[in-house]
C-alpha cells in the first residue's frame, strides 16, 4: 500500500517524518503548484476554489505515480471546506481510480482519531513506531516553521542579497530527498545554521507587515505566488499568523489536552464581529490585524482565494479595523488566472506607499518635537 496527500505549506516535511517512522511507503506532489494545478482545474467544478483545485491536482498526481491510498485532512463548519473530502472522494470516483480514501477530521484532531482513521495503512506495524511517528511529526512542525521565521528575518536585513533564498531552494531539495527522522532532523539543523551564520545589518528599520487570511492561500508559496520571499527581498519583515505549527496547535495538540486555552486571536476579533463562527478563519483574520495594529506594524495584507466566503465577510469588517486601528490593509485575491507579474506590481505599490507613511510620520514627530521644544 503506497499513501499520497495533498501539499499545504511545509506539511509536507512532518508527514514525510510520521510516515517514515512507520514504515509507509508514499508519493510527495511537486512542490511547484504549477505542476498539478492543470490536472485540478481540468477535472474540478468550475466555481471550486483554488485550494480544492490544487488539492485535487496533488492526489491525482500522486495516484498517476503508484499511489493506492489517499490521506486528506477535512473539516467541518460554515466554510465549503467541509465538504471538500466527499466531493473530492466522488471526483476521484468518477475518473476510475482504485484508491482508498480516507478523511481526518481536522476541526477536532485526536490521538486516537488518528489511529482509528489510518487503521488499515498501520495494519501489522509497531504501536510504538506510530506513536512515536506522531510525536516526531509534531515536532518536525514547529522546527521547520521556526526555521521559516528566521530566513524571514534574514532576508530582509542580509548583506548579500540572495543569500537567505539560495540556502532555503537547498533545504527544499535537500529535505525532499531525506528520509528518516534523522536525516530529516538534520537537514533542517544544517539549514537553521547556514541562515544564523548569514550577514545581516542589525539596525536596517525594516517594515513589519503581517500576513492574514486563508489559511492554504497564506501559507502554500506554490498558490501565492511566495509572497513571502517576494516582500523580504523588497526589504519587508514578514509575520505569518497562519503558519503550519499554529494550525497544528489548535487543532492537534491544544484537543488533546485536559484544559482549553484561549485563541488569543478568536478573542481579538470578536471585538468587530460577535459571534462563533463565520467559517474558516475569517474571525482569526480580523483578530490577527487587530493585534498586528496594536503590536505597531506598518501593514497588513489579507490573502484569499476568489469566492472564499469567510474571507470576504472578513474583508469588509477589516475596513472598520482600519478606521479605528489607523493601520492600511492590502487584500489580494488569487486564482488560477492569477497573473504573477501584476501581483507583485500591486505588493510594491503596497510596499512604496508603507515606506512613504512611515517617512511622514516620522517628519510630523520630528516637526511636533521642535515646536514643543
């Protein structure tokens, strides 16, 4: 039995590490959205979202390359993403392939739901390697999203332009290749290092902007256009608040222990929106500018895919988080006739016109300081 799943960021890299550990063999999708995403389109309803089309694209890939057993994580709620495993189950139906599909629940992800779900993969294998593999995937998440945080911190302060994108394309064909917690382990160690030994100016006042929205949109670089590398070779310090490590630990870890903690960002939000739920994360999303307004960033930039419902409620509530927070916020909205160059035209005029703010604030408080002096 040979397992595929679709791409969502970095998962890919815990995934490979739970599967390795138990001894599963797999197929991994190209990195490159572009690879798959025809194979989505082409067989997808016309009005599904970009990430239901990548996703699709991902497994029938995977299948096209030996894969007989499809594992995706599904959800529940307002947002269309929880009907995502039945209908993506059905395609793969009708295009007559004979693979097991199997969807985790990942509004409510437990230790034994987990197991239960992949029962027939783990079938013979050690319970210890599984548990194992679960704990060493769960680690593998936040070093690799530590790791992600610190190339944003080198990219827009390194001396030699190019340094911190260089060492990050290595880890990505490196970790590909690994196999094996250690190995995998070592990879990204290897890579944390190179970043930590890269020069960079210390005191360069770079912009801080945060990056809110869908969660698939904000952090899978094949589907927005790497928006993150593209604002810190502008110069821009870039805060994902939807990172792999955060999903994982609301959605994992935090389920699986005896107290609840408060979501600091679902707190923040309810300050424009009163109520539970609107889907997705689109609570979050409102929550996340609130904070970043108050953490004193320079922007904000919503991500999202064409007809993502949450997200567009969220989008017009942002306009109240910006009157009263005084803090710009840009939305971008992809698809699959999503142009690169005019996305990135639109994030340096967002860029250009942050710096300008920034340089007349800067003026006013000199100006305010003389006059009072």
């Amino acid at each position: 039995m040979k397992i595929t799943f679709p791409h969502m960021g970095n998962m890919y890299v815990p995934i490979k590490v739970l599967l390795d550990t138990v001894g599963i063999e797999y197929v991994v999708p190209p990195l490159n959205a572009k690879e798959t995403m025809e194979l989505g389109v082409a067989n997808s309803p016309e009005f599904a979202c970009l990430p239901f089309k990548t996703i699709l694209g991902d497994l029938i890939y995977g299948i096209r390359n030996g894969a007989d057993f499809i594992l995706f994580g599904g959800g529940k709620g307002q947002c269309r993403f929880g009907y995502y495993g039945d209908l993506l189950s059905k395609i793969v139906e009708n295009l007559n392939y004979d693979v097991k599909f199997v969807c985790l629940d990942t509004t409510n992800m437990t230790v034994k739901g987990i197991l239960e779900k992949i029962s027939p993969l783990t079938e013979g294998k050690s319970a210890f390697d599984i548990i194992k593999g679960i704990l060493y995937a769960t680690r593998t998440v936040f070093l690799v999203d530590n790791l992600n945080r610190l190339a944003g911190y080198t990219r827009c302060r390194e001396v030699n332009k190019g340094d911190t994108d260089r060492i990050i394309s290595e880890f990505q064909k490196k970790v590909q290749k690994a196999h094996g917690y250690r190995n995998i382990i070592h990879v990204i160690k290897s890579a944390r290092k190179q970043l930590s030994d890269i020069p960079v100016d210390r005191k360069k006042k770079t912009l801080k902007v945060a990056i809110v929205g869908e969660i698939y949109a904000a952090s899978h670089p094949g589907i927005n256009f790497e928006i993150e590398k593209k604002l810190g070779n502008m110069g821009v310090e870039v805060h994902n608040f939807l990172g792999i490590s955060k999903w994982i630990l609301n959605h994992f870890i935090i389920n699986n222990l005896p107290v609840k903690i408060k979501d600091k960002l679902l707190a923040a939000g309810r300050e424009f929106i009163n109520t539970d739920d609107i889907g997705g994360h689109g609570i979050q999303t409102i929550g996340a500018s609130v904070i970043s307004a108050k953490r004193k960033y320079d922007g904000v930039i919503q991500i999202y895919p064409f007809t993502c419902m949450p997200e567009i409620i969220a989008q017009n509530v942002l306009i109240e988080v910006q009157r009263k927070y005084k803090i710009p916020v840009m939305t971008l909205i992809v698809d699959e006739m999503t142009g690169e160059e005019g996305y990135k035209t639109r994030l340096e005029a967002f860029v250009d016109m942050l710096e300008m703010r920034r340089r007349k604030t800067v003026l006013f408080a000199k100006s305010a300081y003389d006059i009072n002096y």
